[in-house]
C-alpha cells in the first residue's frame, strides 16, 4: 500500500471518528429582567454551558450597558453571543413611523392582537436609518458576536393556528385590521412600480405582486442593517417563522432565504401549528433546502413546556411546547434534516427531565 493510500484511508477513518464524537451546538433564547444582574447571568451561563449550550441570545433591547455586561458575562463563561433584539416592534416613537392597516389605522394607535404590536415600516426612510444607528451601535460593543434581529417582520396577518381560539378568531383569510402596510408612501409606491392602486383593489389578498412588495421591504431593510453591522466586523442572525414558503412568507411577509445574514434561526414551534413533534423533520428539510446555495446554518428553534407533565390542561399554546419524551425527535428530525444545532425556548423551561433528555439526544 502506498503512503497516499495509507494516508487517506488514516484521513478516512479520523472523519468516522471525529463524527461519532460529534455533539449538536445547542443556543439558547434568554432575556434581561428586574431581578436580572451579572452575577446571576454568568451563573446560568455556566450551569447551561456544562449542559451543551454553545450560544446565548439574550434580550436586552437596544439598552446598550445591558447588552455590555450580558455580553461580557457570556464570553466569561466561554459562550457566543447574539444580541437578540426585537426590531419592529417598538414603542415611543414618532407616530409617523407606524405601519397603517387597510381600515386606515395606525400600529401606533391600533395595534394588532395585543398592545405591544406597535409595528415601524420598514420602507420608511427614518425608520431605517433609526435601525441602522441602532444596531451599528450594538455592534461596536466589544464581546457581542452577532446582532440578532426578532420581529423583523410585519405584524401577523394571519395568526398561527393554535393561537387562533385565543385570540377568538377564524382567520381563513386576511383580515383588514391586522394587513399592512396601507400608508400613504407604500400605496403611492406599489402603484408606481405595479400600476395597481391597492386602495381600489376588492381583495388585495389575491394581488401577488402586493405580498412580494411587503416581503421586498422587510428584504431591503435586513439587508441595509446587514451591511452596517457586516462594517463592523460582526455578524447578523435572525428570528423568523418556518418556511419560509410554508408558513413565513404569507403569514408575516418573511422571504428570509433572500436576506443576507450569517445564520437562521426559525422559530420550529409545531405546537403552534397543531402539529407532533416529527413535523420539525419536513420543515427543517424545507428551511436548509431555501437557503442551500448560501451555505448559511440554520439552527432549529425548539418551544419547551415547562409543566409538562400538565400539557393536556393547557389551553394556551404559548406555555405548551416539547415533552421530554419529544426531545429526541425534535432534535434528530431536525438534525437529520440538515440543521446545524438547535435553539431552546427557553433554558428556564428546560427541566430536569428535559436536560436529561437533551444530553442524551444531542451525543
């Protein structure tokens, strides 16, 4: 046997090995409350770091200390870090800014489902350029990786459909109060680029090229934001609904495979789509398949019920999620399926049982 042979048939057989022993990178969605304080954030990090976690995302808004010492305390306990930030969702801005519905109403004065969903437009040039200071800012900050955009959509416009009960609601079509954005600027600009006057049109649900405008804008500003946050030398994630076919594109106005930023992060929550945990194994094939040919990783978000041995009592979806006894499936289904790691929602629903579970799942 020649020495290239004898080296490549050694080369071989390091891959077997170094794949048997390979363990699944596992993050972490977290947020910065009232009781919340460095010490006791670089406790957790730890304790989750000797579970699997590899990555956190933590909550801090723009608030730049908060982000400054969450980030230091995750590098400190050896963790990446993403600052997760809800993008256009915000409140105390100028009123002008605000998505406007098909009855004529503002986000601002009318939100959507709850009061919080005070949407920006995101073809509003001060809005963009508010974003970009914004997150150029956050990115200047020594110990943070990535910026991770959330809520970088339109307001739902059609509701996931086990939230739909809660909500009292029958969503088989697009409901005028909760479809955006009917502002001025965005009518006068969709009518010059596609000759429709989106005001006189009877169902603007049926109108293709106006479900692709929104998509186009929410494109534009992620990828403005990449490129300054790309200035600084840092990277961009992101928080988006699966699909982006099956459900994100015409439920939130999210084509994210067109957005260019550095990982994916859909939220895989199957109890919210009235769907079993081997649901995340189609999905996730659908999300790493959009994004192939940008060799971008897409980390499957996986929702955790925290009283789980209470599940079938629960009528509100968002305290459901995975059993223990899911974890495995979830795990592999979307590790099988080409995603790079998995994201828990969130590490303080994770129970014992659950921790155990991961640990055997992700080895």
């Amino acid at each position: 046997m020649t020495y290239l042979k004898r080296l490549f048939m050694l080369l071989v057989l390091l891959m077997m090995l170094m794949k048997a022993g390979a363990v699944v990178p596992v993050y972490a969605w977290t947020g910065w409350d009232e009781k919340t304080t460095a010490q006791n954030l670089l406790k957790q990090f730890k304790d989750w770091k000797k579970r699997g976690v590899v990555g956190v995302c933590v909550n801090c808004g723009f608030n730049l200390d908060r982000i400054r010492e969450a980030s230091h305390m995750a590098h400190k306990a050896g963790l990446e870090y993403h600052a997760w930030i809800p993008t256009m969702v915000q409140g105390g801005l100028d009123s002008t800014w605000y998505t406007v519905n098909r009855l004529g109403q503002s986000a601002y004065s009318h939100p959507a489902y709850v009061d919080y969903y005070k949407t920006l437009d995101p073809r509003n040039p001060q809005v963009q350029r508010y974003l970009v200071g914004k997150f150029t800012e956050v990115a200047q900050l020594p110990d943070v990786d990535y910026v991770q955009l959330d809520y970088i959509r339109y307001a739902d416009v059609i509701l996931a459909r086990a939230l739909w009960d809660k909500y009292g609601l029958i969503m088989n079509g697009e409901y005028p109060a909760a479809d955006y954005c009917y502002c001025d600027s965005c009518v006068e600009a969709f009518k010059r680029q596609s000759g429709i006057d989106i005001r006189k049109v009877t169902d603007p649900s049926k109108i293709k090229e106006w479900a692709q405008f929104r998509c186009d804008n929410i494109t534009r500003l992620v990828n403005m934001i990449a490129e300054a946050v790309h200035h600084q030398g840092k990277k961009v994630s992101a928080d988006v609904f699966p699909g982006p076919d099956s459900y994100a594109r015409w439920m939130v106005r999210q084509e994210w495979n067109k957005w260019n930023i550095d990982a994916y992060f859909p939220m895989n929550y199957n109890d919210f789509y009235e769907e079993p945990a081997s649901w995340l194994r189609g999905i996730v094939a659908e999300e790493v398949k959009s994004v192939a040919g940008k060799n971008t990783p897409v980390y499957s978000g996986l929702f955790i019920c925290h009283d789980w041995q209470n599940k079938k009592a629960v009528v509100d979806p968002e305290n459901s999620g995975l059993l223990p006894s899911e974890i495995e499936l979830a795990v592999r289904g979307s590790m099988e399926s080409g995603a790079k790691g998995v994201c828990l929602f969130t590490p303080q629903s994770m129970t014992e049982e659950h921790w155990k579970a991961l640990q055997s799942a992700i080895k």
